[in-house]
C-alpha cells in the first residue's frame, strides 16, 4: 500500500480548510458551555456524595471540551 506524497498533501490541505472555515465562535460557545455544565455537573455529584466516578467523569469530560475548543481555536488561528 504505497500513498503519493502528493495525495496526502492534498487531504490535509482540503482538511485544514474545513476546518478553518467551519471553526466559528458559536461552535466554540458551545464547547464551552458544554463544558461549563460538564463541569458543574461533577461539581453537584461531589456536593451530594454520589459516586466519586461519575464526578470523576464529569469533570474529565469538561476538560476534554475544553481542550477541543482551544485546539480548533489555536488551528484555526494559526491556519488563516
């Protein structure tokens, strides 16, 4: 399975153009948002002594929205 070089510079130039394109600030609002409520939803789990899994959970969820949003954010300053 031999991939031109070419082809490969192809699809990432075709995918960092989507991505810079479709990267706006409401789909950052809303992975901060989700994350926010991600967030305040493990900080209510750890309040009410439920599971400390789910609380676990809740809060690695936020960070990885988080992380999600300043990524694209990053790229797709960077790339335009």
């Amino acid at each position: 399975m031999n991939i031109d070089q070419s082809y490969l510079f192809y699809i990432w130039q075709k995918l960092a153009f989507q991505i810079v394109h479709k990267t706006n600030i409401w789909l950052l609002l809303v992975f901060l948002a989700t994350a926010g409520a991600s967030w305040h939803l493990g900080n209510l789990l750890d309040k009410h002594n439920v599971r400390a899994r789910e609380a676990n959970m809740a809060h690695r969820t936020a960070i990885g929205y988080t992380s999600i949003a300043l990524m694209l954010w990053l790229f797709s300053f960077i790339m335009s």
